[in-house]
C-alpha cells in the first residue's frame, strides 16, 4: 500500500512539474501589456510597498526565483530577469510578495526562517541516521526514531511552506490587478501560472508526509 501511495505521488510531482514547465514556456511567450520586464515589475512592487532596502538580482537557472530575507534579495532567474512576459511578471510579483511578507512581520514566514537552519542540519544526516537506525533497530531502535524525529521536522518544514507561498501569490495577483499590469486577458494566465506553482509545494507536502508515515510504519512493524 505505500508503493502505491509512493507511486502515485511521484507520478502526480512528475505530471504537476511538466505541466508548470509547459505553462511558464507558454505564457513566456506572451507580452506584458506595459511592457515592464521582470526585474521593473518587482522593483515598482517592492516600492509601491515602502520597501527601498531589497535588491533585485539575477540569478542562474530556469525557475530559479526566490527570495533570501537573510540578505534581502529578490533573485530572479534568467527567464524571468530580463523578460517583458506576462510569466515574468507573475513570479517576480510573487517572489516580491515574500519580501512584503517579511516586511510586514508574517507569522508562517517568521517561522518557515526559523525552521531553516535546523532543517538544513536535519536534511544533511537525516538519510543516514534512518538508514543506520534501521540496519541496527533491533539493538538500538531509539536510533530510528531519532531519525525519524529529524525527518519530521523537514515535513513540518513544507507543511509550513504552503501558506507562505499561497499568501505570496495571493498578495502578487491583489498587486498586479490593483496597478494595471495585468488586464482582462493577462490576468488569468498570472493566475494559473502561479496555481500551478503552488502545485509543486503541495505535491512536495504530501511527499514528505507519505515518507514519514512509511518510516513510522518500518519503526512500529519491526
């Protein structure tokens, strides 16, 4: 039953990813009606906010969006940057948004940026503690349900994820329509660009708890 459940949910990531692709690629292609690029757009949002102490930035990569509150930068990647697409406008707007969050104090922000560092330990021995924890269970099972502890904090981690990027787009979309940048026709593309985003971290959610669910499994079978 948790093959299954792993399967299909891999299957679900792998269709909700190519999808998002084929989306962002289509929408790429479809010009901004007042033809800001990417980079305009988030830096007219982070000041039409009141926020003058966050840089724009290039990044490398495809999707590759994201913003640091650590060093107060929006890094925009190469397809977003420099484009004048409707595409580029969303997730600029939508990574602008998390600046905009961290301005305003964002409780699920606050706590996401809390939960980094210690996730970030967590995710570096997590695989090798369970695998450990499972081979010497007999012995020492407490091993395992140290790992499985530190893997728990990492789905809490995307658990904590989605309302911060839900929030994020909600606050993009609210922005893009109240200044014009989006009109009648371009804002449905916004919408459904950033849905399909959100996809991702939802599929991602239900990844890591369908995992920590089958590592509880193994700890109580054995």
């Amino acid at each position: 039953m948790n093959w299954i459940l792993f399967i299909g949910i891999m299957v679900l990531g792998l269709i909700v990813q190519s999808v998002l692709q084929s989306k962002f690629s289509k929408y790429s292609k479809v010009p901004l009606p007042n033809g800001m690029s990417g980079a305009e757009v988030a830096m007219k949002m982070l000041n039409d906010n009141g926020i003058y102490d966050v840089k724009v930035v290039p990044a490398q990569g495809m999707l590759t969006d994201h913003y640091n509150p650590a060093t107060k930068t929006v890094a925009l990647s190469e397809g977003v940057y420099s484009s004048r697409s409707v595409a580029a406008a969303a997730v600029a707007a939508h990574e602008c948004g998390h600046a905009v969050q961290h301005a305003m104090g964002y409780a699920p922000l606050k706590m996401r940026s809390a939960l980094v560092p210690v996730v970030s330990f967590a995710s570096n021995i997590v695989q090798w503690v369970l695998l450990i924890g499972i081979i010497v269970f007999s012995s020492f099972p407490q091993l395992l349900w140290i790992g499985i502890g530190l893997f728990a904090l990492t789905t809490l981690f995307s658990f904590v994820t989605l309302p911060v990027e839900i929030n994020a787009s909600q606050r993009a979309i609210a922005w893009l329509d109240n200044t014009g940048i989006t009109d009648y026709e371009t804002r449905p593309m916004a919408v459904d660009a950033l849905r399909w985003a959100a996809y991702t971290y939802v599929v991602a959610a239900l990844g890591s708890l369908a995992t920590l669910l089958y590592y509880i499994g193994i700890a109580r079978r054995d």
